[in-house]
C-alpha cells in the first residue's frame, strides 16, 4: 500500500539542517521496512493558520513510501517515532491510491504558491430586514382643526384690554 507522509518543520532548524532531518525520517521509515517510492519534495515555508508551540510558520516537507509488513503496527511505530521528534511540529500519514509523478508534483507547487497580487474579499452577508408594516390611518387620533390667526389676535386683545388687579 502506498502512503504519504507531510511534515512541518520546525522554523528554529535552519535549512541549512533540513537535509538531516530528512535523513532522520528516512532512518524511521527504514526502521519500518519501508520502501521510498518518491524521495521527499519540498512545500516551501508557510505561516500555520495557528500557532504550535509557540510557532508561526513552518518548512512543508512530503515524501511517499509503500511496504508489505503488518501495516497497523508500522504505521503506529512510524508515527511513535515522529512524535518524538522535536525538530518536528506536526505530520500527517495519508493512504493514497496512486504515486505521484513529478509531473504532479511540479504542478502541485505551481498551483499551491500563494499570489499575492490576487487578494479578493467575498462581500459581506447583510443581514435581513423584518418587513414593517404602515399603520392604517384609522387607528390615529382624530385630529383637532388649526386655530386661525385671527382668532389668536382676537383672543389675545382681549386678554390684554382686562385691568389687572392690582392689591
């Protein structure tokens, strides 16, 4: 059966040491009987969408290999192995169907490079209004009828032609 292993590397492991940790995951899968069907290539550094162990980012690495023995014990014993290795964040074995050629692989790293040029930003959902309904006009108070101008002035003379009291 053929599998694929992806790591994330440590960012503190200078690339300069890359090469040993991949020599010390081979020794793993050697440890396991494991056959390498394609030698480890390379993701590149990535931010983590969230921090692991205090880290931002990380070297992708991926390598595929196949073997015959009892396949639950190896791969348990495989991934005992990478857990314990500091110089390793995180890793991830997957089943596959099929080996990758380097030609998926090129087209893989083609595809996969971010492009920052190309930022795009989904609009927003806005929320739904409730409908409001109009209030009938029936329901408002009977309006009372405007006072004219001239009533006012006429009112007020007469309140002013009064003698105020004076005690």
């Amino acid at each position: 059966m053929h599998y694929e292993l992806g790591l994330i590397v440590n960012p503190n492991v200078p690339e300069t040491e890359h090469k040993q940790v991949q020599e010390q995951v081979l020794g793993y899968l050697k440890k396991i009987n494991a056959k390498i069907v394609h030698d480890f290539y390379p993701g590149g550094r990535r931010k983590l969408a969230y921090p692991i162990k205090k880290q931002k980012h990380g070297f992708y690495f991926y390598v595929e290999f196949s073997f015959e023995e009892t396949e639950q014990k190896a791969i348990k014993l495989l991934d005992h192995d990478l857990k314990l290795d500091n110089n390793i964040l995180r890793h991830l074995i997957v089943k596959r169907q099929k080996v990758a050629t380097s030609t998926e692989i090129l087209r893989w790293q083609q595809t996969t490079k971010p492009d920052f040029a190309k930022k795009t930003r989904r609009p927003m959902a806005r929320p739904l209004r409730p409908m409001v309904q109009a209030k009938k006009v029936e329901d408002k108070a009977p309006v009372k009828p405007k006072i004219a101008l001239d009533d006012i002035d006429k009112q007020l003379d007469a309140i002013l032609a009064k003698e105020p009291k004076v005690d």
